[in-house]
C-alpha cells in the first residue's frame, strides 16, 4: 500500500496589474502560514512576484495563481494566456546583460527558490516554483 501524499491548498487567485500587490501579500501569509520564515519567505515571495509580474508585464495582463503544500514543500503555480516565453529566455541560468530592459525574472527566480518547472507555448505558460515550507 502506498503512503498517502499530504496535499494543502494554501491560495486559488487571478490577478491581473491592479493585484500584484494583493497578491504578493497573499502569497506571503499563505507561505509563512505553512512553515516559511526569514530569507526563506522573503525568497519564495520575491520569485512568485517576479513570475507573477512578467504573467502581467509580457503575456497578456492577467494570469492565475494557485499555491499548496505537498509533504512539506511549498508549490505555487503561476499561469497565463500569453504568446509563451521566447527560446532565448528559456534556459534563465545565464544573467540577461545588464543593457537588458527585461528578462531578470525568470533567472532571478531560478536562484531564490528550490526548483523552478516551465511549460510554455503559444497557448501560454505556466510555472511552478517549489521550495522546502520549513526553514
């Protein structure tokens, strides 16, 4: 018999530019009401608003959140319904020169948190950030 997976849903939201705010504040109550705390909290709420900000800067306004915990670690998925992520972005490990207008954010978030999982096309993208709750 398999153990059983412990799931929590922490947050469901969509935004668009007028919620940022509201929902980075969200996103960090959720978190620290999951365990997250210090640089950590800092961390994961900095990544999520650096996703959340290019849903609404580059892929069309408007996106979706939902953020749970599953055995511990913290998960928060960020969707939208843009044009996707362009190829030369993609890969996030190199820093954008510092000429660049854009294209921090993605790379930004790929060093704050635990892991980052990106599915884009031209239907939209979507990414997930996971990190430890604890700590």
């Amino acid at each position: 018999m398999a153990d059983a997976v412990q799931t929590t849903a922490l947050l469901v939201e969509d935004f668009d530019a007028e919620q940022i705010t509201a929902v980075r504040h969200a996103v960090s109550r959720g978190a620290a009401g999951a365990g997250m705390h210090g640089r950590r909290l800092e961390d994961f709420v900095l990544a999520v608003n650096e996703i959340v900000t290019n849903a609404v800067r580059h892929a069309g306004g408007r996106g979706s959140l939902r953020m749970w915990i599953v055995d511990g670690v913290l998960v928060c998925e960020v969707t939208d319904k843009g044009g996707g992520i362009p190829a030369e972005r993609i890969n996030g490990q190199d820093l954008p020169p510092s000429h660049a207008v854009s294209g921090r954010g993605l790379w930004l978030a790929r060093h704050l948190v635990d892991e980052v999982e990106l599915r884009t096309s031209a239907g939209g993208t979507i990414v997930v950030l996971r990190s430890a709750a604890g700590g």
